[in-house]
C-alpha cells in the first residue's frame, strides 16, 4: 500500500490511497474550511483531527459540515479559503526563493 501526503492550504493533509483510491483530508487545525468537489460544497472541519474521506462515489464525514451556497456562512467560509490559499502560496513563494537565494549563493562562491 501506498500513501501519498500532500500538505494543504488551511491546516489541512490529504491522504490518497494509490491502491484503494481512496483520499482522505485531516484537519491539523483547531477548525478549516476546504470546497471539496466531491461533497458539492465547502466542507468545514469542526475540530483538530476532524475527517473527509471519498472513496468513488462514496463519501463520509467525521466531525464537519457540508455548507452549500445559500448557506448563512458559506460567504464566510469562502472568505477563510481565499485568505488560506494565499498565505499558503506567500508560505511556498518564499520558502523557494529562500532556496533560489541558497543555491545562488554557493555558486558565486565557486
């Protein structure tokens, strides 16, 4: 069995079953949001260590809400993702530049 790990915006971890399939997103955060195609909407995950899973066409939730558009905070929760992706992308950004800068530095040391 392998598992691939993907680290996400919003204290999130993807878990994908290279066998089953089957991908599973964690919550490392006390709380998060993630629009999640499978689910048709946002899934907000209540707690630390709150569950999704989708598997195929079968779905199951652990500690988290489904918001659909039209619901009261899903404009909210909109609004969390958004600010999540950019700080995630600001995170990334400067963690390769960090390397750029490393890397150029041992060449001009050459």
């Amino acid at each position: 069995m392998t598992v691939i790990v993907t680290r996400k915006p919003g204290g999130i971890t993807q878990l994908f079953n290279t066998e089953t399939g089957r991908v599973t997103y964690k919550c490392k955060a006390e709380s998060a949001y993630m629009l999640i195609e499978a689910f048709g909407g946002i899934v907000k995950f209540n707690q630390k260590g709150a569950i999704s899973t989708v598997t195929g066409h079968i779905t199951s939730l652990e500690s988290c809400d489904v918001l659909k558009k039209g619901h009261v905070e899903y404009q909210k929760a909109l609004i969390a993702i958004i600010s999540a992706h950019r700080e995630f992308a600001q995170n990334i950004s400067d963690s390769y530049q960090k390397e750029i800068q490393e890397l150029e530095n041992k060449l001009s040391s050459l």
